[in-house]
C-alpha cells in the first residue's frame, strides 16, 4: 500500500510520470502481497496496534524516500547514515529506557539477530536503498518493497520450515509480474 502512495507522491512532488501501467504494476503488486500473506493477515481487535504501528512505519518511509529523493541526492552516504541513525537512536533509547528491561541475554541466536539488524538491514539495506533512490524514479524503487514479503516468505520456508501454499506461490508471481510492470521501461 506504501508503494501505491510513494508512486502518487511521486507524481505530485517529484514530478515523475507514473504510467497506466505502472499503475497496473503497483495494484498486481499489492494483491499477490496479499496472496503472499493470505492466511496469515488478520483484522482482530489484537492485531490493531500492530497494523496502527505498520501503517505509521509505511507513512515514514514514504515520507523519507520522497525528501530523500528532492533533497538527499548529494548527500554523502556515510555522514548522512550516521546522522540519521544518531537520530533515531535518542527517541529509541528513550523509549528503550521506559519500556524495556535493559536486561540483555547474550546468546548466540541474540548475537546473530543483532549482527543481522546491525550489517544486513541497517548499514546494508540502507546503503542500497539510499543508491536506489539517487540513481532511479522513486516509483520504481517503492515497487521493490513489493518483493519484500515474498523473499520473507522464501526465508521463513528455508530457514524455518513454514508451509508455502499454492496460492502464496501464485502471489509471489504476481508480485514479480507487478514489479516488472513498473521497473521496465
């Protein structure tokens, strides 16, 4: 849904054409996502917060990538990654500080998780992110967070052993159809 959002603040902020199909490419996009996580999306009362949270973290990205866009593109990857996470570090802390133990249980499975998050995703996905939305439209690079969940969905097969159904497998294609319609030129 983020995608769909990044692709019309494109057009209005930023200026770029989105094309009909395009617009094709984000909408096939967003149904096999949720092809993709079909049985495991749910709307109870207990799942609310999380999805409030999930829609708060979408509207940040979005936000992000559109200002990182118009105004980010001389930045030096390195200073402005350290200054973004120092940043994000103090309301982090703050609120790690009031609502968290600080009790930290240094075991291998929290090492990896913590060398994950640190190389992979933050200093890693940052870093490419970044390098996307310097050298390409920020339609087609918000069309790539589409690949997200059906790479997860892959992971949590090889590495954990769920199920991948059928129609997960035929969500996964139509998210590559999607993403193809908006990437190509």
């Amino acid at each position: 849904m983020g995608e769909l959002i990044l692709g019309l603040g494109a057009g209005l902020f930023l200026g770029e054409t989105v094309t009909k199909r395009q617009w094709l490419g984000f909408s096939l996009g967003l149904v096999g996502v949720l092809l993709v996580l079909g049985d495991k999306l749910s709307l109870d009362i207990e799942n609310i917060h999380g999805i409030l949270y999930a829609m708060i973290a979408l509207l940040g990205i979005t936000v992000g990538t559109l200002y990182q866009k118009s105004h980010g593109h001389a930045m030096d990857l390195r200073s402005g990654s350290a200054i973004q996470f120092a940043v994000a570090a103090i309301p982090m802390g703050i609120l790690a500080w009031f609502f968290e133990t600080r009790d930290v249980q240094w075991t291998g499975e929290f090492v990896f998780a913590l060398g994950w998050l640190v190389v992979v995703l933050s200093l890693g996905a940052m870093t490419l992110l970044f390098l996307l939305i310097r050298s390409g439209g920020a339609a087609k690079i918000a069309s790539l967070f589409y690949l997200v969940p059906p790479v997860t969905a892959v992971l949590a097969w090889a590495l954990f052993g769920e199920s991948l159904g059928l129609m997960a497998l035929g969500g996964m294609g139509i998210v590559v159809i999607g993403v193809a319609l908006v990437t190509k030129g």
